[in-house]
C-alpha cells in the first residue's frame, strides 16, 4: 500500500478544529467516543486485575498530589557509604516526571525523604533478604523497621511508603526490590498501611525501578514473563512498551489501557469501537499533553494535541478486548525504536505476571532495534503508516491511513470482518 499524502492546508485546520473537541468520525461509524461502559473490562479477583469498570478501593487512586516518604536504613553490620541526599537523588526527581508526563499533569508524586540514616536492631544478614523473600523473614524486616522509623515519622502523612536499605550492607540483595501487600494493614499512627515498598537497590539503581514498584501501590500488575527456572527471556508480552513490563524499555510510557485504569483519560478520550461496520478516527499521539514536545509531519512544532482520543477498544469476549493506540518519540517514549498503532491483547481475569496485556506484533518477521531493545521481535510491533495488518485469531483490521499535521493518525478498525 502506498503511503498516503498530507491533505491541503484547508482540510489540516479543519482537522485541527476537530481535534481540539474530539476525534474524527466519519463513514458508517458505530464507534462510542463518550460511552466507555461497553468496552470497560470487568475488573475481577485477579491480582492487580486489568478491569476498570469499578476501581479497588484497596488501592490509593494516583490523583491530585500524593505525599510519600522515604525511610533509610541502616544496619549494625555496615556503615553507608552513600547520604540519604544521594539515594534520594537517584529515584527523584525522575520518577515524578515519568508519572507527571504519564499522567498529563494530573498526579504529582511529592516525596518527602529523612535526612538520616535510620539504624535497624539487627545485621542485615539476619533478614535473608531475597527475591522470593520468606513471609516470616519479610514480617521481621517489617517489623523493626515500623518500631524504628514510627519515633522519626508521622505516618499518618503519607499514602505511599518506601522503606530503602543500605545499598552497601552484606545482606542486601537488589534483586529483592519489591511492592510488599498487607492481607491484615499495620496500623500506624492512627493509619492502616497495606502495602510498603521495600527498596534494595544499588546505588545508582536500575532506571525506571522505583517508578515501576510505584505502580503497583496503584493497582498496576506486572507484564512481565517469568520464566519457570529463572532463565529465558522476560519481555515476551510486552518488550519495551510498557513500564511495567521493564524498567528498561526503549517505551516504557504506560499503556493508554493503564491510563484509563487511574482515572487519565477522560470518557471522550476512549473510543469504544463495536458492530461489524470500518470506523475511522483520530488517534492523538499517547504522549501528547502539558509539557511534553511534539512535532507534526512537516518537523514544526504541534499544536492543539492533548485533549483527543488517544485509546480505541474493541471488545473480543466476556474478559478480553483489544486496544489501539499511537505511539512515538515523545515525553516518556522519546527513545522509542519505531512509531506508529500499536495494538495489544487484555484480559481482565489474568493475574499479575500472568500476560493480562500481550502486544501483538504486526510485524511477526522482522526484528528492530537489537543494540538496546529489551526484546528486539516486538520492537517494530506497531503499524506503521500506509500498513493494514489484521490481527490473527480475533478478524479485527486495523488500517494506518493518514498523519494530520500536528502528528496525530488516522485510522480505520473494522471490528469483524466480513466472508
């Protein structure tokens, strides 16, 4: 399929216009740009469940400005080698822009790190501290460090807590870095806090990390595969398109299909597309909004992006869905390896870890990117402009069609297709 041109300059404001209220829609449409309700997958018991019909008021909602503090602490067995201020400097300020920009401005991590160490009762070693770390050995860490930091900290204060060791004590592993749930809440100051997040990390620390195990504490699951012995590859469902997938992906901007979970995306900015009739519209770039520069087809500056569709959905079953979305090189996904709809089974009933979200490769040949990808097949997973690429076992199509000036794509889904 040839690549198609810009449309004359008349039909880029009228676009523009449009933009500006909602997406385009044209032809024989039954795509529902402000009722989500069809396409919103029940959330269910899983953990970190994808349905977002209903929010699990378990979880703080990441709205507004949400406080955190930061607690380190020390062992009898080490002296740090590194400040607080140090370690501190290694997750902030860079995790609060990755949710500011993900969040198009509508939450703000504020943290709120002790100037000191804090000295636990016990070696490092005593707390066997590991990646499947033992429910009695995590009950005790827990344990002393609440007893030590709650003469330090008003717990009541925060709604999210990061408890960070000493990176240099013997028996910290950093691989033990981990969101750490409470079934009955330690009641603090007046406040029960159900989930804590252990940080063991090295200094400096994997890039993104404290950003990820953040996402947990709000409902996010891992996308991640875990290879049964510990070998293999990891990034299988995901690669590097979302942050809770890896940490070091060349995209790691969450999903739209996230961003609607937290409560981002307003309800017009979800297109929920059912029925058998092509629907075509405008799908804004996913990074598109305060703060974040874009540039439109011709290499100027965007304008009038931000308030668009940035998801489209098509329901495939009672606990599944496919979304759509544009990717690029922008705000959190500037390192990007390629651009354009990217396309991605979820499954509402899939446990954390257990593939709720698996992006689909319209590229299934090829590979991208091999020198940085953290999984090089899916790399070049979007379709690109000019494509059609109709996605195996589901018959929904989906037909890159255009770029408007300012950057954003058109695009043309067919939900079933026809014998």
């Amino acid at each position: 399929m040839s690549v198609p041109k810009l449309r004359s300059t008349a039909a880029v404001f009228t676009t523009m216009s449009a933009l500006a209220a909602t997406s385009i829609l044209t032809g024989p449409s039954v795509a529902e740009p402000f009722s989500t309700a069809p396409c919103a997958l029940h959330r269910t018991e899983a953990h970190h469940s994808e349905g977002l019909d209903t929010w699990n008021t378990a979880y703080a909602r990441p709205t507004g400005t949400v406080d955190a503090v930061l607690v380190f602490l020390s062992f009898p067995d080490a002296a740090p080698r590194t400040s607080p201020a140090q370690l501190t400097a290694d997750h902030f300020p860079v995790t609060s822009r990755f949710f500011a920009q993900a969040s198009y401005g509508r939450f703000a991590l504020r943290p709120h790190p002790l100037p000191r160490w804090l000295r636990m009762p016990r070696p490092s070693t005593a707390y066997a501290m590991r990646r499947d770390w033992s429910a009695e050995d995590r009950a005790a860490y827990l344990r002393d460090a609440f007893a030590v930091a709650d003469k330090q900290v008003d717990f009541s204060r925060y709604r999210v807590v990061y408890l960070v060791a000493d990176p240099d004590a013997p028996g910290v592993d950093s691989d033990a870095t981990k969101v750490v749930n409470l079934d009955t809440p330690l009641h603090v100051d007046g406040t029960g806090i159900r989930r804590v997040v252990t940080v063991f990390e090295k200094h400096p620390p994997d890039r993104l990390v404290l950003a990820h195990e953040t996402g947990h504490v709000f409902d996010l699951p891992d996308l991640y595969h875990r290879p049964v012995d510990g070998k293999g590859d990891w990034d299988t469902y995901v690669g590097d398109w979302d942050l809770m997938g890896s940490q070091f992906g060349l995209a790691p901007d969450l999903f739209a299909w996230h961003k609607w979970k937290l409560g981002w995306l307003d309800p017009r900015q979800v297109v929920c597309v059912h029925g058998t009739a092509p629907t075509r519209l405008t799908l804004e770039p996913l990074a598109a909004g305060p703060g974040v520069a874009l540039r439109g087809t011709g290499g100027a500056p965007a304008f009038g992006l931000g308030h668009g569709a940035k998801l489209a959905v098509v329901r495939t079953g009672p606990d599944s869905a496919l979304a759509f979305e544009a990717r690029g090189t922008a705000g959190n996904d500037r390192a990007s390896c390629r651009q354009g709809i990217l396309v991605y089974r979820v499954r509402g009933g899939a446990e954390s870890g257990g593939g709720p979200v698996e992006v689909v490769d319209a590229h299934p040949h090829t590979e991208a990117c091999w020198e940085n990808s953290v999984y090089p097949p899916l790399a070049d997973a979007p379709v690109s402009l000019g494509e059609s690429f109709t996605v195996p076992g589901e018959g929904v199509k989906v037909e890159v069609e255009d770029r408007t000036a300012s950057g954003a794509w058109t695009v043309r889904i067919t939900p079933a297709l026809s014998d």
